[in-house]
C-alpha cells in the first residue's frame, strides 16, 4: 500500500467510525460497504484505543466477525432483514450475552458465563445486530463513577484524569471515541445520564418498566427501585435513540406533535451550577424561545428528589448488593473498606463498601418505607397531570466531568452532600420518567456538558423531537479522536 492508498484508507476508517447505527445500517444494506468492514474497523480502532481508556472488558470479536460475514452471505442473497442487520453494537457488562461473562465488576463473579441472552438483546439480535461485546461498570452498577477489582478503572477519552461516570462509563467512552455503532446502558441514579453528560454522547433512561429488566444485573431488591431502574440506548444521534429504543422498547413511541407542548426549563433553583453550565441552560432556553411555549420554573417535588432516592436506595439496608457483592463471605463492608485504605487487598472497591455503609446510615425504618410510598403514589397523580403535554428541560450535573473521585465524594458523603449534587438526576428516577440527555457545549477545559429533556412516560416521541432540534441547533456528537 502507497503513502496515498494509505491515507485513503485511513480517511475511509475515520469516516467510518463517525457514523451512527442509522447511516451505516443504510449503508451495509445498500452495500456500500459490508459488515465485515465495518467491524473490523471497530475491533481495530478498539485495539487501538482500549489499552489507555479501559472501556471494553470482555470482547467476541471472533464470534463477531463470523456473524459479520454470515449478514453478508444474506446481503449478497437478499435474505437481509432487520433494522440494524449487520451492525456493530456494544452492549453493558450488566446484561446478559450467552457464552460472555456478567460479574458486576466482582472478583467473585469472575467466571459467571451466561447461557441466555436479556430480553433486550434477544430484540437487538433478531433486528441484525452484532454485538463486539461487554463495556464496565462499577461494582454492582452501585456508583456514579466506573471502577472495580475486576476490571478497574475506566478513563474519560478527552482527559484521562477525569471520570467517566457511571454506571455506565464504559458504554458511554466505547461511543464517545467512536468504537461501536451505538450502545445499551442502565440508569437507577443516574447511570446513563452521568456518563452520556461527561463523555459528550446522547443518552435515554426509559420510563418506568418501559424496557424488559429480565437478563439485567443485579435485580433490584423493591417496587420503589424497579421503578427507578430506565434501561436505554447510548449514541452519537438522537435518531438512533429512537431507532434503538423502538427496538427494545415493550411498545413503540407513539407519533406526537411537539408543537402542542410546554417547554419549562429550570430556573435558579438554590443548587450548584458551574458558570459554563448555567450559560448553556440559558444558551438553550434563547435558541427555543422563538419555536415553542416556553417558561423558567421549578417543577413539583424537584427539592424533595434527592432525600427520596437517597432512602429508596438504602431500602434493607442494601441488603441484597451486599450479599452479591460478598459472595459466600460474611457482608462486612466496614472492614473492606478500612482493609482498602490501609493495603488495597480488599475484595470489594472501596466505592462499593462505602456504598454499603452509606446505605445501612441512610436505612429507612418500615414505617417510613410505607410513608414514601403513599407520597410517591400521590406525586404521580399530580406529576401525571403537569407533564401531560410538557418538556421539562434541566441540567444533568453542577459541572462537567471532574477529576477521578469527586463525583464519589460529592454523592457518597455521610454529611448528605447528595442533597445538592443529585436533584438533577434523581427526578427522573424518583419519578420513572424517561429523559434524554444532548450534549450542547463544553467547558473551559473542553469538557462536555449536556442538557436533559424529561417528560411522562407516554411522551417518547415528544422527547425525541426535541432532543432532534437541540440537536441541529447544538454541535451535540463529537468524536473524540486524539486518545
């Protein structure tokens, strides 16, 4: 290969990489190029990138490449059916892919091969999707930052000093530097909403038990967490989440007309905010105000969010992560936790046993468990009326993605810090609302820093919409490329 063939070929990756599950999935059906291309393209630039970020834990790139060349053989047959026929995807280590390991970044789960497929990615691979294989986590997905003992840590692609997030980091840097199609996340706290705001790529937590939990790991322990829990896609487009989401989705977003809703974005509300954030939000809200029905206020029970999934998390103590995270051994989190600090020889993570601590501190008497749950009942009632036909628009987090360590300090305090830094996020969860993060700018250091759209369930399509004229309005997806 000449020096001009070479640069060809590179020109032709690089493109390749920028392309969403929608593009290429045109472009392998209308043979413009084939999904044996377009994975080795991905399984190259992994090798590439992976060593320094640490975002992809367990491939099947063999097994992927077969799968590329049988979709192929289809092509060529016209036998090709499926909206991502073809298509590389990665998927979070949280799920379940038969003959790939789930361990929930645990040293005791180490081995713990699947012999069946979740429920979502049954859905993805009956659509044509191949999947390169399995993305980190934290211990147990119980932290907004992605380290474990398993794996360890995984870094931000645009400054390697700087968190991922979590739970969902590693889904979230594998679509940020361009190493899959698109991607699948989980979200209980957060999880796909911190990752997606600090990697600078579009994410969607679903509405309360809008997606199939059944093949997702760990299972949550109460009513009030499965509701919580919003699994969804991690892309570079909103039309992907879409595409995505109506695959996995138990039904389809019905068609709506987003000229008809409410946008109310929220106004001073008394929390941290960074200087660079509050110019975005207000960035955002002057770019609509001339399209839609627009206001700045405070929507109900957004105060209260964050003490209510503080106690939702803490129901028994966290009795049964603690017992996964433990395995056979006695649950004593304290002592892996002083163990951590003192040799680093403990089992668990310290964000882990921390957690656990936090959790058993924050454990709300049963009498109180009943008392949250007639006010979650009587907050859905009013909720459900006043998202009716309205877009909440709010800020993911105070900041872009800090250094490695700080968004553990600031939500895991026995001082309740949560109180300030986790409203943004816990709406949605203490709500079961489904909400899409876009990026809209970045820092001063070049950090991204995305906007959440939220509504009732019911309102997908309304979301999407406005998450696409965000979008256009909006640099939203942008590769990073020096790594």
């Amino acid at each position: 290969m000449n020096v001009l063939e070479q640069v060809d070929f590179e020109a032709k990756e690089q493109s390749l990489l920028d392309l969403d599950a929608s593009e290429l999935a045109r472009m392998i059906a209308n043979k413009v190029i084939s999904s044996r291309e377009a994975t080795e393209t991905y399984i190259n630039h992994i090798e590439k990138v992976n060593p320094s970020l640490n975002f992809l834990v367990e491939d099947r790139f063999m097994k992927a490449l077969e799968e590329a060349d049988e979709a192929d053989r289809q092509i060529a047959e016209n036998k090709a059916c499926g909206k991502l026929f073809g298509v590389p995807i990665s998927m979070k280590e949280s799920f379940h892919v038969v003959g790939m390991k789930t361990t929930g970044g645990l040293l005791n789960r180490r081995d713990a091969i699947q012999n069946s497929d979740a429920e979502l990615v049954k859905k993805l691979k009956s659509e044509g999707a191949i999947i390169l294989g399995k993305t980190n986590t934290p211990e147990l997905c119980f932290c907004q930052e992605t380290d474990n003992k398993l794996y360890g840590r995984t870094n931000n692609a645009r400054d390697t000093s700087r968190t991922a997030g979590g739970s969902s980091g590693g889904e979230a840097v594998m679509i940020s530097v361009g190493g899959a199609a698109a991607g699948i996340g989980s979200d209980i706290g957060g999880s796909i909403r911190f990752p997606s705001h600090f990697n600078g790529v579009i994410g969607f937590k679903s509405g309360d038990s809008q997606v199939s939990s059944i093949g997702s790991y760990p299972h949550e322990s109460h009513l009030l967490q499965s509701r919580m829990l919003g699994i969804g896609p991690i892309t570079k487009s909103v039309r992907d989440v879409k595409l995505l989401y109506n695959i996995i989705a138990k039904t389809e977003a019905a068609v709506q007309d987003i000229k008809e809703f409410k946008i109310s974005v929220l106004s001073e509300s008394g929390y941290p905010l960074s200087t660079a954030t509050a110019n975005l939000m207000e960035s955002v809200y002057s770019h609509l105000k001339d399209e839609f029905i627009i206001e700045k206020t405070i929507p109900p029970f957004f105060k209260e969010s964050s003490r209510l999934w503080q106690e939702i998390m803490s129901i028994d103590g966290a009795a049964g992560p603690g017992k996964e995270a433990f395995g056979d051994g006695p649950v004593r989190p304290i002592r892996a936790y002083l163990s951590e600090l003192v040799n680093g020889k403990a089992k668990v993570h310290r964000y882990m046993s921390w957690a656990l601590i936090g959790a058993s501190l924050f454990k709300p008497p049963e009498k109180h468990v009943i008392e949250i749950e007639e006010f979650v009942a009587h907050g859905d009632e009013i909720l459900n009326d006043y998202l009716n036909e309205r877009i909440l628009i709010l800020p993911v987090y105070h900041s872009a993605a800090p250094k490695h360590g700080v968004v553990y300090k600031e939500i895991f305090s026995i001082r309740k810090t949560y109180e300030k830094y986790m409203p943004y996020v816990a709406y949605a969860n203490v709500w079961g609302l489904p909400s899409l993060t876009v990026p809209v700018g970045t820092d001063e250091a070049g950090m991204p820093i995305a906007v959440q759209l939220i509504s009732k369930t019911g309102n997908e399509d309304a979301l999407f919409k406005l998450g696409e004229f965000i979008e256009k309005e909006f640099k939203s997806y942008d590769r990073v490329i020096s790594v």
